[in-house]
C-alpha cells in the first residue's frame, strides 16, 4: 500500500473478527514504530500488549462510561497501552526546555500515528481511545512513577469493510501565509 492511499484509506476500527493478530504481526508493527522521530531522539514511547481477557476486562473498565470504544475494546485480538516516560521528550536536563508541558504526548501522537498507519496497511484495524481515566489505568498494568499512560489501541481484523471516511477541512481552511488568517495560496 502506498503512504497516501495508507493515509487516505486509514479509518478508526470498532467491529473486530475473532482472527488473532499474531505475534509477528505485532512485532512488524513495533518496528516501524521504533524509527518514528522524537525530540532529541528520546523515544519516550511505551507499549504494553495486553492478550489477557481479565486484563482487557480491566482496562475497559478505566473508559469513561459509554465510550464507543467498549465493546470493541473486549473483542479486540490486544489491546496496546500507550504510555510514555516523562520528564525526557521537551526537556534538557530533566527540565521543561519548551513552555509547552508534556511534550511527551507529541511523539507519542507520532509513534501512535504510526503504529496506526503500519496495522492498516498490514490489513489490522484500530482505534485510539483516550477518553479514560489513565490512572485507573496505570494501576491495572502497573505502569511505574515517570511514565503515564496516555491511550489504549484496540488492534484485531476488521469485521466489516471501512467506509468513507467523514468530510475533512479544506487545505485553504487551515493553511496561512506568513501570518494566521492571511490565506495561502
């Protein structure tokens, strides 16, 4: 698949098969994670795979009460906890460099775009679900102090074939020349 029909053609996945992702499914899918760029080079990112029906159990239960994302979350083949270590993407010396706090979530949007894009192109569905509670979440699969989950990505194979996707902004909508609101051409 090329990048722009990837991009083009990349929906968000709620109906899943009850096919597993394999294992070597995943690990293609991490190592074109690994080369996604990050401040500094510091890749923050984290992944846990959760197979574990109790676990998933878990985590679906930390969304927030009627979240789309539920019942595909319980049929997945995994679901992909995403955290990220704080304090490192952003910062030099363990300092905030920026005056944007949790630069972190940056590169992880990056390294999640393209574990999307890469299980998408792979055939895999997804969807990144962030309304949450992220603590509860860290509990259930003991993330450490300095590291914060951000999302959950449900990962399986699609049940129903993607649909057009929703009407996007027009490049002139979002695009400036040289100041806000002065249009590009």
């Amino acid at each position: 698949m090329e990048l722009q029909e990837a991009i083009l053609t990349r929906r968000s996945v709620r109906r899943f098969t009850e096919d597993a992702v394999t294992d070597e499914e995943l690990r293609q899918i991490f190592e074109a994670v690994r080369w996604s760029p990050s401040w500094a080079n510091t890749q923050v990112w984290e992944f846990i795979v959760v197979r574990d029906k109790a676990l998933i159990e878990q985590i679906t239960g930390t969304y927030a009460e009627k979240n789309p994302a539920t019942r595909c979350s319980l049929a997945a083949s995994a679901l992909i906890v995403a955290c990220a270590k704080t304090g490192a993407s952003g910062c030099y010396d363990g300092k905030e460099a920026t005056p944007l706090a949790n630069w972190y979530m940056f590169d992880l949007g990056i390294a999640a775009q393209t574990l999307c894009l890469k299980a998408h192109d792979m055939g895999l569905g997804t969807v990144v679900v962030g309304l949450m509670n992220q603590d509860a979440c860290k509990k259930v699969v003991a993330v450490p102090e300095g590291y914060e989950v951000v999302a959950v990505i449900p990962i399986g194979r699609p049940a129903v074939a993607a649909k057009e996707g929703p009407k996007r902004k027009d490049v002139s909508e979002f695009v400036y020349l040289n100041q806000f609101g002065k249009q590009w051409p």
